[in-house]
C-alpha cells in the first residue's frame, strides 16, 4: 500500500492539472446554459462538478462532468490517463 501511495504523490501535480483543464472544459461548455439559468432563477445559477478518479495498476483514469439543473444541461470532459512512472521506464528499455 505505501508503495501505491507513494506513486500516487508524484502524480499529484499531473493530476491536478488533468483537473483543471476538465472544468475549464465542463464549464466553457455549459456558460450558455448558466447565463439561462441565472435568468430562471433571481440571476443566480449553480453548475454541479463531479471528478472521477478511476485507479489501477498502470494508471490513474480521470473525468468530470458539470450539470446544470434548471433549464437542464449536462457536460462531460475529455478523459485523461496519467501513466505512472515505472511503467514507462519499463516500456522505454
């Protein structure tokens, strides 16, 4: 497990990047129908992010989607892999 542990703390970085780049997707995506929904709504609008984190053995698996409620829309990111770094030294030799 420290092992695991340890190989997840060096993707961090990656994976926080990964991150940033899907919300900005989700919501760029969805800035339309959260300028319709403020007008619904007393000028306000609430977007719903989720991020999904999917581990294994070789990679970090990632993706969000962003929903807005009323009037109802739904974005979903590109997905990102994050290899980890023993396994590209081994594919590399």
């Amino acid at each position: 497990m420290k092992k695991w542990l340890d190989k997840q703390k060096d993707q961090e970085k990656h994976m926080l990047e990964a991150v940033n780049i899907q919300v900005r997707e989700v919501v760029e995506d969805l800035i339309p129908q959260i300028r319709l929904s403020a007008l619904e709504n007393e000028m306000m609008s609430d977007v719903r992010l989720n991020i999904h984190f999917e581990f294994n053995e070789e990679n970090t698996e990632i993706w969000s989607e962003g929903q807005v409620y009323f009037p109802p829309k739904q974005s979903v990111s590109t997905a990102f892999q994050i290899g980890y770094g023993a396994e590209k030294e081994k594919q590399d030799s």
